[in-house]
C-alpha cells in the first residue's frame, strides 16, 4: 500500500505574549492622552452645573425661575433654559455642597459612557469575535475621549442621562415590546426637548404604543412640574422657549446646527426673513430625507442605525445645537466600524476602505472638535471664505455627509466561535 501523505506541521503565528503586550501598550497610550485632551476642557469649571445649581437655589428662596441671570464673556448673559421639570430634577442637588454635586454628576457620566458603550459594542464583538475585554476598554477610552463628552463633563451637563434613557428604551424596550417601552424617551424630553425628535421616530415607524407612551410620559412630567410650579411653566412654555437669545447666540461656533451654519453668514442682531425661510426649507429636507432613512433602517432591523439617524436629524434641525450634545457620532462610527468588519469578500474591499476611512476620519474630527483647540474670541463669528466654511461648520458638514453615507445593516444573527466550530463541523 502506499504510504499516505503527511499533513506538513501547523504552522501558528499566534504570539498571546506578543499580543497582550500590543494590547497594553495601546491602553496606555490612550489613557495619556485623555489627560492631554481633557486640560484645555478643565477651563469650563462645571460652568453649566454652577449656572444649574445657583438658578435652583435663586428659586428656593422664592425669585422666579427663570429671571435668573449669569454673566458671561461670549454669550452675554446666561440663564436656566430648561423646562421646570429639570429643575424639580436639580432640586435635590441644590440641598448639596457643590463639590459633593460635581462628584455626583462626573461620576454618573463616566458609569453613563461604560454602560452605553458595552450596549453598542458588545453586539460587534460577538459578532466578529472581536478580543472582549480589550475592545471595551479602547471603545470607553475613546467615547471618553471625543468633545462631545469632554464638553459634558467639564460643563457639568446632564446629556448621558438623555442617552441612557434613549438607548435602553430604543435598543431594548422596544423592540422587545415591554410595558414601559417609551417612558425613556418620555423622561429625555420633558427633560430636555431635544428628544422630542425620537419620538417622531417612534411615530414614524408605526410603533404607536411606545409613541404614545413616550408623549404621555413627557406630558405627565411637564404637568408635575405645572402642578408645583404653575407660574414658571407658564412663563416657560409661552415666552422663554421661544426665545433663542436666552440660549446663547447662534451665530457661534460652539452651535454645530444648521441654524448655526447660516448664522454665521448674517449679523444675528439683525434678522433676515430670507434666512429663516432658508432655514426652514433646509430643515425640512434634512427631516424628511434622514428620518426616511431611519424609517428604512428600523424596517431592515438595524434598530442602532435608526435612532442614530433620528439623532443626527435632530442635531442638524434644532435651532442651538452645542458641541456637547451631538453623541450621535459616536454610534456612528460603531455602525461603521461593524459594516467595514462585515465587507471582507474580494468584491467588497473598496467599500471596506471607505467605510473605514470615514470611521477614522469621524473619530479624528470628533476627538479633536471644533471648540476645544480654538479661540474663536467674543466678537460675532463670521464665514468669510471656504476655509472658514469648513472649520466653522466641520460637525455640520460631518452629520450631513453620515446622514447620507451612513450603511443600513440588515439584520442577521451573530456567528460566535462555538456556532462557526459547530459550522466547520457539520457533514457537507
């Protein structure tokens, strides 16, 4: 008989030492650089927490809420802008040390960033089997990184609160059809307003149930607040929420809004009707176009890619849009970093690098920002040539191009190790 071939021997270019070495080399790294990226941020002192807690405490001793007013270098005056029932949220804090309240409020924040990255990351690891605890970790490191977060921080801002009741309620409620599915984004708009425009998205997606028990929520919040301080929710929700100069002024660069963008074309103290009718003309593009998609995206079951659409919409339409409240970047380079892990056939190796490409170039952009390296002064801000167009603009420019460029996945279940082993396994 002849002598059967021999297999030539295995050969392995696993190194584990190697690789565990790469691996802390590289949390290391990043964990210098956060203290670097984070010194120019420590300049903001917790001014919007300041502003919080010494509006609440103007209201304890019985001056209206919202007469409250802070000096300020670039904007002028600053106010509590807010809907009442945030300040019945603050309320408690007031009764605080203010140290005490910053520690709660940083310390929240960060517990906030490691549970909403573990919820969009963990997914992608399974998915392509991706080192778990590794990952994680870089993934924090770098949402701890971006501007969006180092403004939330140093601001003293509550916005990871708005994300935490986002994310579980779009991500899990539900899809899952729970109860309460809906109270999340209920609780984020009373709160805030802004995410009002998640439920548009609920309705837009025939998810009447949650729809209607994410407006119920907000409207039962807004009247508790109503109930306890019946004048300032009037005065609010007749006259100071309409007023954009309480906000701050439009026309600077910290206003990443489309609103903003044209701002810095005209002279704020001088409103120009052709400029609102541009602005509500290009408002109402975006909404349409980016909640299409989203509607498209939650029908082909990429739920993150809806609410991440949703978000970005939300950030382009709204009047003031400040850099600390556009974390709807950082699901999008999840979305695309799984679709650029997901393109590996030969015929797919040029979408790979686009998608790719535009994941890195997003974090570049969103680590470096466009407020916490630059001086833009006091005096108004002004587009005088393309250069400044895109300076001025990047996190505008950024959301239009992901609202666009952004893949929709189609929904498939996660290959793991021992399913792919269970695979290679099974008689052909």
């Amino acid at each position: 008989m002849p002598a059967e071939p021999v297999a030539p021997p295995a050969v392995s270019d696993d190194d584990p030492g190697g690789r565990t070495v790469r691996r802390l080399v590289a949390v290391v790294a990043l964990l210098a650089v956060l203290p670097a990226l984070y010194l120019p941020g420590l300049n903001h002192k917790f001014l919007d927490l300041k502003i919080y807690m010494s509006a609440v405490d103007w209201w304890r001793v019985g001056h209206p809420l919202y007469d409250y007013a802070q000096p300020d270098r670039v904007q002028g005056e600053l106010y509590f802008t807010y809907p009442p029932f945030s300040a019945l949220l603050l309320w408690p804090f007031g009764l605080l040390k203010l140290s005490a309240t910053v520690t709660i409020f940083t310390v929240l924040t960060v517990l906030a960033v490691v549970v909403t990255t573990r919820w969009l990351v963990t997914p992608v690891i399974a998915r392509h089997n991706l080192p778990r605890t590794f990952t994680l970790i870089v993934a924090v490191l770098l949402v701890l990184a971006v501007e969006s977060t180092r403004e939330t921080i140093t601001f003293g801002q509550i916005n990871m609160l708005l994300v935490v009741l986002i994310l579980a309620d779009l991500l899990f409620a539900v899809p899952q059809a729970r109860r309460w599915a809906g109270v999340g984004v209920g609780l984020a708009t009373a709160l805030k307003l802004f995410p009002g425009i998640f439920i548009v998205y609920l309705l837009a997606t025939r998810r009447w149930r949650a729809a209607a028990v994410a407006s119920a929520t907000a409207a039962a919040a807004t009247l508790l607040a109503a109930a306890i301080a019946p004048e300032d929710s009037w005065r609010f929700w007749t006259r100071e929420l309409w007023d954009n100069d309480r906000v701050g002024r439009t026309d600077y660069v910290g206003n990443q809004s489309l609103f903003g963008l044209l701002s810095r074309f005209t002279a704020p103290e001088k409103p120009d009707h052709l400029l609102w009718l541009l602005w509500l003309l290009m408002i109402a593009v975006v909404a349409v176009y980016g909640i299409r998609r989203a509607v498209r995206a939650a029908r082909a079951g990429d739920l993150l890619a809806g609410l991440t659409l949703t978000g970005l919409v939300g950030a382009l339409v709204s009047p003031i849009t400040w850099t600390h409240h556009i974390y709807w970047f950082v699901p999008a380079v999840v979305l695309l970093a799984d679709a650029a892990l997901s393109a590996n056939r030969p015929d797919e190796l040029r979408r790979r690098r686009w998608l790719a490409g535009l994941a890195l170039g997003t974090v570049a952009l969103i680590i470096y920002g466009v407020v916490t390296f630059q001086d833009w002064g006091t005096a108004p801000v002004r587009t005088h040539d393309p250069v400044d167009f895109v300076l001025q603009n990047t996190y505008v420019l950024l959301s239009l191009l992901l609202l666009v460029a952004l893949p929709i996945r189609v929904a498939r279940p996660i290959r793991t190790v021992e399913k792919s082993r269970q695979m290679d396994t099974t008689p052909q």
